[in-house]
C-alpha cells in the first residue's frame, strides 16, 4: 500500500529576534495572506505568532496562534500565490469579524470558517487560537454540492454536525503527529469526505430557510455552464437562457446579488484569466485572452487592470520578482509550511492546455 510520511514543522516568532518578529511573521504569511496589526499589538514585548503545521500527501492541518489582526487576501495575492485550495478553520479561542452583503459575521470558539483561497476576503481577529485543514480544490471540489458557493461561510458549533467535524479536526490534531505515515490513497479522500458532509448538509453561504432545492440547483446549473463556457467569446444572456432552460427575468434574480449575471461572467473570465497567466507562462497573454472570451487582446489586458491594479504583463512580471526573492531568502526553521502550500494540489499539464486550444475545445 502506498504510504505518505506525516512532515512537521513548527514556525515560532519566540526563536526570533525581537525587533524582527513582527516583519518576519508578516513576511512568511504573505504566503496567505496581507496581515496588519496596531502598533500596540506589533510591538515585540507583546506580538507572538506560532504555526505549528503538519503535512501528508495533498494536505494540510496548521494550529495557529497570535495577537490581534486584519487579514486581507486580496487580488495581488490571490495573483500572486495563484492557489486554488479550500481552508476549513476552527476556532480553539478568541473570534472574527466582517461585514458581508448578509450583515455582520462573527465566528466564535467552537464555530467554523471556510475560506476559498481563489476568492477575496477581510477580516478582523481578536487574540486566536485555530486548527485549519487546508485541502486543494482538486480533492474536496468534486465532492461538494455547491463547490463555488462556501466562500467565508459561518458553520455554528451549535449544530450536531458541526462539532462532529470539529471534533475530528481536533482529532486528527492529536494524533497525527503520533503517527509515522499513512495510507495516502485512502487518508486525503477519507478527510475530505468528511469535510463535504458536512457542507453539504449544511447547503451553500446565504441559504434561504425554505427555499426550494430547484431554486438552487438551478443557480448551481448555470454556474456550472457559464464555467463550462468562459472560452467562448460570443458567451452572453441569451446563450445561457437556451443552453440552461431558464428566462431572462429569472436569470437576472439569481445573479442580482453580483451585480448581474454580465458582471459575474466578466469576472469569472478575469478570475480564470489570472490563474491561467500564473499556472502556464508559457501562453502567450493573447492566448490566454482568446482562451477567456476575448477577441482581442487590448481589450483584455485593459479589463485586467481595471479589476486587479496591474496588466498581464506587470502581473507576471510580479510573480518572477516574488518567486525570485523566494529563492534568495533563508530557509528559517519552521517556514516549510509555505513552500508545503504550492506542493499540494494537482494542476493540468500545460501541453494539455495548449492542445486544447489549439483544438477548439
């Protein structure tokens, strides 16, 4: 039986300099995410930060602790890190806050968050404490009823379902590090499995109490077939009214929430654009255009800075300084978590790609 070994690593700012455990923590999470915290909060007689991490196979399970912050996960690094992973987050101590189209959110102890690492977000923390399974997209998305629709979702602790999954996490938490390795093949399905009961019994973010099941299969259809078609340049309404059995009045309330169903097809062309620009350099940028429904590439690279703040061009240019001034920076103890985040995860091979292309599809 194929086997994975259980990696460890323990990233602690305790080890670190005073005057430089701020900036170093700030430094290696970018990996994740854009943090800031208040001048109080930074100042080395009170910050703390500790990841303690374990790895096998294709995931991931982190124990987190530190001081209060913001954290941001916004174009530039969702451009940059090009990661495409979900992070279920459970939180031991301390809680979080955001303002949502749905109001105010707040996570507490015993509740959990799901993050999707393609999607933007922000978010305020007290002093925490949280154990974090982060799983690639290419594992627990096809598991999942709703696989787009979970992004910073709120799981109360309240619900039976809920603490059996928090009581795994916990689980999985004490026990792993106990362990030499194990069966790979089974152990990342049976943990995502878990995972995706949960979600789907729970149903998508901003679920309606009795709406109808129809009502979001259709969403979930449509999204579906808008993602099945982003290549196609002359994609628009009436397209996905006839391919999707629905009216134009109907299609319009679904997607009013998003600024319209136009401005949802937009970006999720921009969106895929993005991973496409990081994942294959080897495309031409006017490929991956015509690849995202754009006939020309002026129009793209225009689109594209007015959604992210930077052109293709500057975007990889970006990511070349980025993965250059990775390279040169010292491998400190415990950092291994970040490089454990581009390992994890499946990704199609860029002849694939091309041929695609090149064969119309």
């Amino acid at each position: 039986m194929p086997t994975h070994e259980i990696e460890k690593s323990i990233f602690d700012t305790g080890s670190i300099e005073e005057r430089m455990r701020y900036d170093v923590w700030r430094e290696s999470i970018s990996c994740l995410f854009n943090v800031d915290a208040t001048r109080e909060n930074r100042d080395p007689r009170r910050f703390n930060a500790t990841i303690k991490a374990l790895r096998v196979g294709n995931l991931m399970l982190t124990e987190t602790r530190s001081v209060a912050q913001l954290w941001q996960r916004r174009p530039l690094e969702i451009a940059r890190d090009g990661l495409d992973h979900y992070m279920v987050e459970l939180f031991l101590s301390g809680s979080a806050h955001w303002d949502s189209r749905y109001g105010e959110q707040i996570v507490r102890p015993g509740d959990i968050i799901v993050f999707d690492f393609a999607c933007e977000m922000q978010a305020h923390t007290t002093d925490f404490e949280h154990l974090s399974l982060i799983i690639p997209r290419s594992l627990l998305g096809p598991m999942l009823d709703y696989p787009d629709h979970h992004h910073m979702q709120v799981l109360s602790g309240s619900l039976p379902v809920v603490r059996m999954l928090a009581d795994y996490i916990v689980s999985l938490n004490r026990n792993l590090p106990l362990m030499d390795n194990v069966e790979g093949h089974k152990f990342g399905p049976a943990v995502a499995a878990m995972v995706a009961a949960c979600l789907n019994s729970h149903g998508p973010i901003g679920r309606v109490s009795g709406a109808s099941t129809g009502y979001h299969f259709m969403d979930f259809r449509i999204r579906a077939f808008i993602q099945e078609n982003l290549d196609n340049a002359d994609l628009d309404v009436n397209q996905i009214c006839d391919g999707c059995g629905i009216s134009r009045s109907a299609l319009y309330r679904l997607f009013s929430e998003e600024g319209g169903v136009r401005h949802f097809l937009r970006e999720q062309r921009l969106s895929k654009a993005m991973r496409d620009l990081l994942f294959y350099p080897e495309l031409q940028i006017s490929m991956v255009a015509r690849r995202n429904g754009f006939t020309h590439a002026n129009d793209f690279s225009r689109a594209f800075r007015r959604r992210f703040g930077l052109t293709p061009r500057e975007l990889r240019a970006t990511q070349a300084r980025y993965n250059e001034r990775q390279q040169k920076s010292p491998t400190e103890a415990g950092r291994e978590y970040e490089s454990w985040l581009r390992q994890i995860g499946d990704f199609p091979e860029i002849s694939d790609i091309i041929g695609k292309s090149h064969s119309g599809q």
